[in-house]
C-alpha cells in the first residue's frame, strides 16, 4: 500500500483503537483509494485522508424518557455529521442495543461515498441510539422519539443536516421525530426523510432501497448479458430492506427462498410470493412479531438461531446488519453456486468474505453502491419538499432506476480505469471518493 494511505491508516487506528467497525470500514476504503492517492500526489499535499477520517462535528446526548409504568429510562443519543463537501449532512438514525460511536461513525464514513454516488449534492451523516424498540408500546416510543428530537432538533435542518430511517427506525419514528421538530422550530420543511405520503413523503421510498438492490444486480447481470429472471435468491433480515428486495425480485421473475431475523431464518424452497410476501409485512411492520410465525403457517422450515447462507441459491441479498457474512459462509454460498451478491445492508460482508467473493469472481456490488437506492430518494424526496410538489410514482421510481444504472456505470468504469474492471468494490470507492475529494480542495483547508 502507497506510504501515505498506510501512515494514516495506522494513525487512525491509533486514535480510535476500540472502534473496531469503524476502522474495518476505513480499511476497505483506503486499500480500494491507495492508487488514486498514488497517482495524484494532490490529495496528500491538501491532507485529504487526515481530515476525511475525521468527522467535522459530533454529538453525544442524554435521551431520558418515561415508560409505561411511569419509570425513568436513559439512552445514549448519537449524530455524527462527518462530511458536507457535496451538501448537507445526509444520512439514517439507527435505532437498536448494539448502537454506538463505531457504528455510527462506520455508517457516517460509508454514507459520504454512497451519497456522491448517488449524483445528488448530500453530504454524509448518521445517527440513532442505543434504544431498543422491541417490546416497546407506541406510547413508548414516540416518547423516546420525542425526548431524542427536542435535543436533536438544534443541529439539523433542511439545509443542515437531514436524517432518515434505518434499523429500528421506519414510518412510526420518522412521523413522532418530525411532529417534535415542528413543534419546537415552529418551521413546516423537509428535515427529515422517510416521512408519510400525506405529509411531504415521497412515493417509493419506503421501497427504494430494496428496489434499488435489486436493480443493481440486474444491472451487474445485464452487462454479462444475463437477467433476474429465474434465479434463486436468499434474502437476509425481513425489515424494510428485505422486504422489498423480495417484492423486486418476483417482479422481474426471481425466485426469493429464505428470509430471517435476529432469531432465526426460514427456507421456503417454494418461494416467497407476493400473498405471503403480503403476510410478512403485516407480521413485520404491523404485529411487530417474529418471522417464525411464518413457518408455522405456511409449513416452511425454520433454522433457529441460523442465518441464510448454507442454503443453495445462485444471488444473496445480505439486508439485515453489518457482517453477517463471514469468510466461512462466503465460501459455503460459493461452494452451493451462488454468483452474485448484493449488500442492501451496509457492510454486511466481512473482510475474510468480500475476499472470497472477489477470489471467486463472483458479481460483488458492495452496499455503498448497491443499497445506495434508499439514499437518492431520500435526495428525491428533498428535492420535491425544496419545490412543494409531488412527482407520481412512476416518475420517482424511473428516476431511482436511471441512478443505479449510473452507479453501476461509473463504478465500473473506475473499476476498469485502475485496471480491475467488474470489481466493484475498487469501482465505487474510487468513484465515490474522488468526487468528495476534489470538491474538498475546492473548499480550502476546513
Ligand atoms: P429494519 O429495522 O426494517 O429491519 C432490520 C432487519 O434486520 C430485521 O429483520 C432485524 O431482525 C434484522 N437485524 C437487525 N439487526 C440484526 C442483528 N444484529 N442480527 C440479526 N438480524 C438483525 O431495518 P432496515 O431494513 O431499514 O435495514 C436493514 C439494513 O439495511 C441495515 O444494515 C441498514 O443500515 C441498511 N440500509 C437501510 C436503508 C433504509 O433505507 N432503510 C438504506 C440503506 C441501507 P430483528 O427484528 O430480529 O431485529
Ligand atoms: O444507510 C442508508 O443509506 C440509510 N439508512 C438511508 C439514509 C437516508 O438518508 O435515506
């Protein structure tokens, strides 16, 4: 690795030596950017890697609230605005237990490459708390959501910074956050995306991100002149995601065989159709319930405490949580026959993994591109708040799709610039990177 990438490298590790998601996602990145730094000794003469390790704010706040039985309850909130080179802060609130400063600040550093690929003008954030809403009532929650706003609120903005949705944060939580911003900013704008049809949502969006996972791997398919059509899928996670990974997959004539959840995962070998693609989503999203109960009713096998991976299947669709793919289950998925892996999640694919994948030359669109989708049309759904207006779901859906293809393009024409064509994972952060880079420079030392 060139001198320089490898100094920082060692520097950041020094400095945050028990974030360790943060610095695995630093790696990917640096060992992906070093012939780009290698051959233009600008980004070392304007510090670039220095400053893009380190976020240019961070928050960390008190979040009590008030359950049910009248007890007080604390949680640990988190906004972490890493970079605003392209535009404002753009990026999710994690909601779950294991949230902390390495997880958001992963998720932060991945979101800026993602957001300058999408082609629209964010910058890169993230948030959440270490707040569990398992088990929670509605009440609850929107208490939860209410205290996290009336800290969050003074810094974000539609200018400033714009969170949205991620794990443990859907519908429910964007509409209770942004019924508190108002409230306190008195300001009716698009601070938050995610947001309800009715009140300034954009159509498609709650599907966005599985469509846009989907069209991905299409894309990556249609270049070796091969289509969905046929294929077998396991999909991991069953959230928003998952959910609609499936809903593309059937669409373009896949077949999507597994699904799971933090306790296990069910194999339908007759495939996920869209009626009991229907009863998920209540199960999910309404019952808030376990994805067991789908076994028992539709007579499907269910892995207790398993993940997807030992099944055969020729496309994987990781869309639950950071590094549910091991190195193991990687060659497990190859040795079965599978081709091609699309992360909707991000970083799904541990290190050991995308190594074996790329060794076996299988179709690897790693989740700063593939799962990039949800991201665009949250920059879709900004776009029509700035102009107070709503396109048709046609539209945004055509747009979402004409933005994978653009990824996937320019991806792999970095890719092939530095001499690794279909490797997607040099492509996008290459691509990524230098866009945010650049437009550093442009700014001057901040
Ligand atoms: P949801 O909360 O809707 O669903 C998450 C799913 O993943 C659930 O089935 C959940 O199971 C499972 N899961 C979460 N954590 C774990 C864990 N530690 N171990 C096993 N299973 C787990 O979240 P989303 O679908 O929105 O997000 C899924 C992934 O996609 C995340 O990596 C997220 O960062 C990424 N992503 C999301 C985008 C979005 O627009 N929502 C955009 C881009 C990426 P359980 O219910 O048991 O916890
Ligand atoms: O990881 C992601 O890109 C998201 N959770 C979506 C972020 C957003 O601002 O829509």
């Amino acid at each position: 690795m060139n001198k320089y990438v490898e100094a920082v490298l060692e520097q950041t590790k020094r400095k945050n030596s028990e974030q360790v998601e943060f610095i695995q996602a630093v790696t990917e990145v640096f060992e992906s950017i070093a012939p780009v730094v290698e051959r233009h000794k600008k980004y070392q003469d304007h510090a670039i890697l220095e400053r893009i390790v380190e976020p240019e704010r961070g928050i960390i706040f008190r979040v009590p609230w008030q359950d049910d039985k009248g007890r007080f309850q604390v949680n640990r909130g988190f906004r972490i605005q890493f970079n605003s080179a392209l535009g404002p802060y753009k990026g999710g609130l994690r909601f779950h237990p294991s949230v902390n400063l390495s997880i958001i600040k992963f998720l932060g550093f991945e979101q800026i490459f993602k957001n300058s690929l999408t082609t629209l003008p964010m910058g890169g954030g993230k948030g959440g708390s270490d707040f569990d809403p398992k088990g929670k009532s509605d009440n609850e929650v929107m208490r939860f959501c209410q205290s996290f706003v009336t800290e969050l609120y003074r810094h974000v903005g539609a200018d400033t910074d714009v969170p949205a949705g991620d794990i443990g944060v859907g519908g429910r939580e964007v509409g209770f956050m942004f019924g508190q911003y108002k409230r306190i900013v008195n300001e009716s704008t698009g601070v938050l995306t995610g947001k309800g049809l009715k009140w300034g949502g954009s159509l498609i969006r709650s599907e966005a991100t599985g469509y846009g996972a989907v069209y991905f791997a299409q894309e990556m398919l249609t270049k070796r002149g091969d289509s969905m059509k046929g294929k077998v899928c396991a999909v991991s996670g069953s959230g928003n995601v998952a959910q609609y990974t499936v809903e593309k997959i059937n669409q373009l004539g896949g077949k999507v065989v597994t699904l799971s959840d933090s306790n296990g995962t069910i194999y339908d070998a007759a495939g996920i159709t869209e009626e009991k693609l229907a009863f998920i989503m209540d199960l999910k999203n309404v019952r808030r319930a376990r994805i067991k109960e789908y076994a028992d009713k539709y007579g499907a096998q269910y892995k207790e405490g398993e993940r997807p991976w030992s099944v055969k299947c020729d496309c994987a669709f990781p869309s639950a949580t950071q590094n549910e793919i091991s190195g193991e289950d990687a060659k497990v998925l190859v040795k079965n026959g599978c081709r091609l892996v699309a992360e909707g999640a991000n970083m799904p694919t541990d290190p050991d993994g995308v190594e074996v994948f790329l060794k076996n030359k299988v179709l690897f669109g790693p989740g700063k591109a593939a799962n990039a989708g949800g991201v665009a049309t949250s920059g879709l759904e900004m776009s029509q708040n700035s102009m107070r207006l709503a396109w048709t779901r046609a539209e945004v859906d055509q747009r979402l799709s004409l933005i994978m293809k653009s990824i996937h393009e320019n991806a792999y024409a970095a890719s092939a610039e530095y001499g690794d064509a279909g490797n997607y994972v040099l492509g996008a952060n290459i691509a990524g990177f230098v866009k945010v880079a650049d437009s550093m420079i442009d700014q001057g030392l901040v």
